[in-house]
C-alpha cells in the first residue's frame, strides 16, 4: 500500500472549518483513500474514503486532487468533540494486504473555543 | 446496535500467566483481526482471519495465537505474556462487501 504523509498536528477554532491535508504521490490506480480517527486512545473510527470523485456524507467531506497524489478532509463545522488524530490511509480492498490498514503516525488536531 | 465488543477493557498480569482477550461482533462480518499500539509504532496487525477457521499472521504475531470457531468470535490467546507485549489492543472487523472496518472500544494490557 501506499505512503502517506501528514502534518503532524493543526489547530482549529470551534465552529470553523477544519482541512487536513494528506499526501499520498505514490498512490496506484486501484487503491482508495481512508481516513479514521482516533479520539483519546478509543478504537478508531471510520470517517470516510474515495477512490477518484469527492466524497461527502454527514461527518465530512473528502476532496482528492485530480491527479490523487493528494487530499483534503474536510470538517465543515469543527466540534471540541472532534479533537482528535486523524489518519489517512491508502488503501487496496480488493488487494493482497486485504483488510489490514497501515496506519501511520497521523494529524493531531486540536479544536479550541 | 452494530458493534465489536471486547473483554476485558483493563488487565494487569504478571509474566508467564496465560490470558485471553475475546473479541465478538455481531454484525455477521467474515473479516476480524487483531492489533496493537504502542507509542510511535502506531497500530500493527497482529493476526487476522478471513473467515471461520481461516486465520493468518499479520506483521507482529509473536506471542500471540488466535482462533476462529465462530463467526462472530475471534479471541486472542497469549500463552506466556511478557512485559513487551504490554500494548493497547484492538479487535477489528469488516464485512467483505463493505469498506469500513469496525474497531472494538480497547484493552489495555499490562503485564508485569
């Protein structure tokens, strides 16, 4: 699977909107790109995941650059409640490595009032 | 409520004493594994299984053994634990046809 990199960490305001970005310039044409979260040391949780076309459902929004080497996830109105490190995976579902997420380090993201 | 349960949340044991930490989900997924995290490594898979009575090694299965019998079951056995295997566990599972996994709420280990 490919390499991922991510700031290590962001801040964000309450109420604004959060973007975390994520390089993935290694990515195959069969594989999507993940993201999950983990709040404290809680099990991680799924946000969202594309393949070539933004995404978006009721936790975020997912925007892949035409030439996929990139992302942004998007939290459109951030909570204290999504303070959290966020992970961006990429991932083949269809592939050998069948189910096994490679996580990296991820972003911190703090949200503050 | 669709989730992945495990027990126990919290465990203190001594080095050599077998433990199990189960894991059950019970949403009818064919796909469970194991992890672990540990500060700066992140999460490591430690075993996996595709379905019942089909289990394989993920990236860091020393120590550490699982089994398959049922489909909503899938708990990991450490039969002589030592202090290095004092870790963060998870219990994770997916259905084939549905991209996201499913993450059990932890057990953190540690064996003195």
């Amino acid at each position: 699977d490919a390499k991922t990199t991510q700031p290590t960490s962001m801040d964000c305001a309450e109420g604004r909107a959060a973007n975390l970005p994520c390089n993935h310039s290694t990515i195959s044409g069969n594989e999507y790109v993940y993201w999950y979260r983990q709040i404290h040391s809680q099990g991680p949780q799924y946000i969202i995941h594309g393949l070539k076309n933004n995404e978006t459902n009721e936790m975020a929004s997912l925007i892949i650059t035409e030439d996929r080497k990139s992302s942004t996830l998007i939290l459109p109105h951030a909570t204290l409640r999504d303070t959290a490190v966020y992970y961006c995976i990429v991932f083949n579902a269809g592939g050998t490595s069948y189910g096994k997420l490679t996580f990296g380090q991820g972003t911190i993201l703090t949200v503050h009032p | 409520e669709a989730q992945v349960t495990q027990n126990p949340r919290y465990l203190i044991t001594v080095t050599g004493k077998k433990l199990t930490v189960t894991c059950s989900q019970n949403m009818n997924h064919e796909y469970m594994s194991w992890y672990r995290q540990d500060p700066g490594l992140g999460l490591r898979q430690i075993y996996y299984s595709m379905n019942v009575e089909v289990t394989d090694k993920g990236d860091v299965p020393e120590g550490y053994k699982v089994s398959r019998k049922e489909k909503r079951n899938f708990p990991l056995i450490l039969e002589s634990p030592s202090p290095n295997q004092t870790s963060l566990y998870f219990c994770a599972s997916r259905a084939f046809s549905y991209n996201e996994q499913f993450f059990g709420p932890g057990t953190r280990l540690t064996v003195l």
